[in-house]
C-alpha cells in the first residue's frame, strides 16, 4: 500500500512536470499541485487507454516507459483542459 503511494506520487511528480514544460506558457504551480496534475494525468491516460485497446488497463502509474508517456499524455490533457475553463494563461508570456 505504501508502496503504491509512493509510486503514485513520483510518477505524478514527472508527468505533471513533463506536461507543465510540453504546454507552452507560464504556469504557476507548486509541487503539490504539478503531483496531483500527474497523478489526475495518469488516471486519464489509464481510461483513453482501456477505451483503445478494448479493457486493457496497460501500466499506468509505473516507472516502466509506457506508464511515463501514457501519464504524461493524460497531464497534458488534464492541463489544456484546465487551462481552457480557468483561462488564467496566456500563450508567450
């Protein structure tokens, strides 16, 4: 169990920060939030990839390549998504 939490927030920690640094503009993110970015990342990523592959719940939430690129995925979309409702962000600033 400890070990799933643990997991769970370093994976969060270099997806969030991945996203945070493909999509372009200033965010202004603490730590906490850019884990919760990767972790929320990660989770939609795991669902866009049952939904593909028919039920396959892949690796998500692992330090393996595919688990990275699919949480990272996720946090980019979790990320425009979010930045689409709050629209605090401006594009070159």
């Amino acid at each position: 169990m400890l070990w799933t939490i643990l997991i769970a927030i370093v994976v969060g920690l270099i997806a969030g920060f991945l996203a945070r640094a493909i999509v372009p503009g200033n965010d202004k993110m603490g730590i906490l939030p850019t884990i919760v970015l990767g972790i929320v990342g990660s989770l939609v990523g795991g669902l866009l990839w049952s939904l593909i592959s028919g039920g396959g719940t892949g690796q998500f939430m692992s330090f393996s390549f595919g688990g990275i690129v699919g949480s990272v995925i996720g946090a980019i979309i979790v990320l425009v998504i979010y930045n689409a409702i709050v629209g605090r962000k401006k594009v070159g600033r």
